[in-house]
C-alpha cells in the first residue's frame, strides 16, 4: 500500500521543530497584548504548570489578532487566573526579588501539592506485577481487556495543553512521573494475560518518539495471537502534522503503521483535537489522509474546556469536519478533578447541554461520539441526561467502562446539582444509600478485586 501522496508545501512544511519555554513567555505575552502586570502573573503560573509551545502552533494555529482571547492561544499559553490569587502573587514577589531557583521551586512544590497531581490514583491504581516481582513501571491493566503503557520517551508533548490532566508527568520532578521503558516486561505481561485484547501507549505523547523508538514497543506486540488493538493517544496532528508529512522518518512512521494493520490488528490512532481551528491548515489535512492510507483508523476525543470550545457550535463544527475528513468522532470528556479544574471546568448540567445542542446537530455518522464523560476511578461515566422520576429532578447516568465489568451499561442515578462539575460531586437519588461501584469488591489494598479484572 503505498503512503507517498503529494506532500502540502507551505510555510510549516520541512521546517525543523522549535520549542519555546518559559524563557519566552514575555515575547509572546507582549505580543498578545497584556500589560507588565499580567505578564509577570503568567509567569508565575508557569512555574507550577509546564509551558511548551512550538514554532507551528505560534505561526500556523493562533490568530494573533484576537490574542489572548483566541481559542487556540488560550490553548496553549498560561492565564494569570487559572491558580488562586495568593498563590500567583507569592511566586511573582520572588520572580520580582530575583530568587534562585531553589527557592522558586520549592514554592512552586508547595502549589503542585495541592493541585491533585495524580487524579484516579495513577500512580499506583491497578500497576500489575508479573508474578511475585515488584510492580512493572509505567504500566496500568486499567480495565479487564485495556492496558495502558507510559513509554518513558514519550512523557512530553510536542506543546502543553494549558487544562491537561497529566501535567504532573512534565514539571521536572522524579516524584511525579509516571513512565516505563521495560518493553519486555510490558509484552511479557500482554502475553500473559490472554483477557487483554488492547494496548494503548499514551502519556504525555508516544509520537513524539522517533520511529526507532515507538517502533521498538509496537513490533513484539504484532506477534501477540489474542491482542485484537493498538491504540495511540497524541497531539500530534493538531500540534505537529509534520511529524507525518515531511519530518525526517514521516515515512518510516507510516510504514510502521501499515505494518500493524498487515498484522491483522486495529491501529487506533486516538488523536485529541480540541477546536476545529485545529484542523483548518492543509498540513494537518495531509497528514490526516496520510494516515488514513495506511489503514488506521483515526478516533478523535478531548475534554469540554471553559474559555476554549464550550459551546455546542464549536463541537458540532469540529465533528462535522472531523468526519469530513474520514476520522470518526469518539468521545467528548470532562475536564478531570486536577491542576487547574476550578478554572476550566464546565458544570455536568451545563456540559450535557452542549453535548446533546451538537450531537442533535449532526447526522448518524457522527453520533459515533459520546459524552459527556468523567474518566474516574471507577470507570468511565457518561452524563446521558437529567429527568424528573417520582418527582425528583436526577442526572441519568452509566458506566461507558469500569473496573468492575459488572457495572459496565448499567443505568444509575444522581440527584440533580446545577454545580456539580466531577463524579465525586454528585449524591446519589432515589433514596439510594451509595453509588454503584460503593458495593464493588475489593481487595486488602482497598481497590477492586485484582479477580474480577
């Protein structure tokens, strides 16, 4: 099959990839706009939560004509409200005063620790061990049939989402991490493991890996009779579609996907497309029907973000061209309990009326989306409405995943709050004691029995 269409030129096409930090922050901020004040105070919040950004998101995504307030800006560069006011304040008096390094970090430290680094436990929930051996780094049997794998050289991102969940995984601290490079080790437990019929490598970003790299994680699991899919959870596309179009090995990245598909197994490629801005450069375009030439089929998700695209209007565009391009629609998420939720999240009530003003929108071949939905320790739960039952208004809800398969499509009931913004919020209705997943078994470790997985 061959990979090779005409490559989209343009000014983003060859060129070579450039980061910029935070060193760079006052450039960029100047250029958008905002006083010395604001400036300083993003700053400050730059050094709790990590800023990336890079030479195409600056010159091909933001319109900065309409900075600070375009979507895709707001995207990817700090907001001098997203962290509580005394908070920023205290790092931007010792940014003033001129403190070392140390003494900065360990303020910003003290910030992070109250921000829920590693919301649904990831650092320790559900990591398996082969037999009596310590457990395997970097590794998560999340659900009975899923695996997740963190591979060590993908835990950064070609640029940082300003509301991502894992941004524990790229501030600099060892503690924080979450990553493995034992391949062996993750195979052998794919293989011993007959239930498990998917792998997914995500992180941070597996794509920004090298072909040499990914491909040396990817190829012993072709050789896995029961394994059905591999999946990629990236950023790629939207923050850097050279990596498929005209980067040095674009096209042995390609081969390496055809390679799967020979294979006789899925190659989900889960790309994460927050705004349809994000789709509007021919590169990206390319590098979408690049892909798609090489039999994997591309699944497109992201979390429902306040100030970013929380509107039923943004989504249904962004489905709308997502399928137009051959990719299918696949989840819409809530924004998870950690970093700076309080300033991006979107109230469930709120989120399933954006949710149902686009899906009613669209037409069948992209009501393949679902959402809203809350990746939480039990599970992955989706708001499917909000009713009135014997006189009490509730959210219906259910469980589109869970660590219990017990649970897994059985309807559930919340008492209505308009404020309710995560899982843990909510009360259970209709004179229920507890939720569902209250009555889970579970082992001395307090989690749910490693058996039922």
């Amino acid at each position: 099959m061959s990979v090779t269409p005409d490559v989209a030129q343009g000014p983003s096409a060859g060129r070579r990839f450039r980061a910029y930090t935070t060193k760079h922050l006052d450039e960029f901020t100047a250029r958008a706009g905002l006083p010395a004040d604001e400036r300083l105070a993003v700053k400050a919040v730059a050094h709790v939560l990590p800023f990336r950004v890079n030479s195409y998101v600056i010159d091909e995504l933001i319109d900065w004509d309409a900075a600070p307030d375009d979507p895709i800006y707001r995207l990817v560069f700090p907001q001098a409200d997203m962290l509580p006011h005394e908070d920023v304040s205290r790092i931007a008096d010792l940014l003033t005063s001129g403190a070392g390094r140390k003494e900065l970090n360990e303020a910003a430290n003290q910030v992070r620790a109250k921000l829920n680094p590693h919301p649904a436990g990831q650092m320790d929930l559900n990591v398996p061990t082969l037999g009596n051996e310590e457990p395997i780094p970097g590794i998560q049997h999340k659900y009975k049939e899923t695996v997740l794998f963190f591979p060590k050289q993908g835990q950064t991102c070609h640029a940082y989402c300003t509301y991502c969940f894992r941004w524990a995984q790229f501030v600099g601290d060892a503690d924080l991490k979450f990553a493995s490079g034992e391949i062996d080790q993750m195979v052998e437990y794919v293989r011993s493991h007959p239930e498990v019929t998917s792998v997914l490598f995500t992180g941070g970003d597996p794509m920004i890996m090298g072909e040499g790299v990914i491909s040396r994680y990817i190829e012993p699991l072709l050789e896995i009779e029961h394994l059905e899919a591999i999946r990629i959870g990236t950023k790629a596309l939207a923050y850097w579609p050279q990596r498929f179009t005209t980067d040095p090995d674009a096209e042995d990245t390609l081969r390496l996907f055809e390679k799967v598909v020979a294979s006789g197994k899925n190659l989900a490629f889960m790309a994460h497309f927050s705004h349809p801005n994000e789709m509007r450069p021919e590169l990206v375009q390319e590098a979408v029907r690049r892909i798609r030439a090489t039999g994997a089929v591309i699944r497109t998700q992201a979390p429902l973000i306040r100030t970013i695209n929380d509107d039923s209007a943004t989504w249904e565009s962004m489905w709308r061209t997502h399928l137009r391009h051959g990719m299918v629609p696949y989840y819409m998420f809530v924004e998870r309990d950690t970093g700076p939720q309080d300033y991006f999240a979107v109230p469930l009530a709120e989120a399933y009326d954006i949710f149902r003003g686009a899906y009613q929108k669209v037409s069948g071949l992209a009501r393949t989306v679902r959402g809203p939905s809350m990746s939480a320790t039990p599970g992955k739960v989706c708001v499917d409405g909000v009713t009135e039952i014997a006189g009490e208004k509730v959210f219906v809800l259910h469980f589109i995943q869970a660590r219990d398969p017990e649970l897994v499509g059985k309807p559930f009931f919340a008492k209505y709050d308009e404020k309710a913004a995560w899982l843990f919020d909510l009360q259970p209705a209709l004179g229920a004691t507890h939720f569902p997943w209250e009555n889970a078994p579970v082992g001395d470790n307090g989690l749910v029995d490693p058996t039922r997985l």
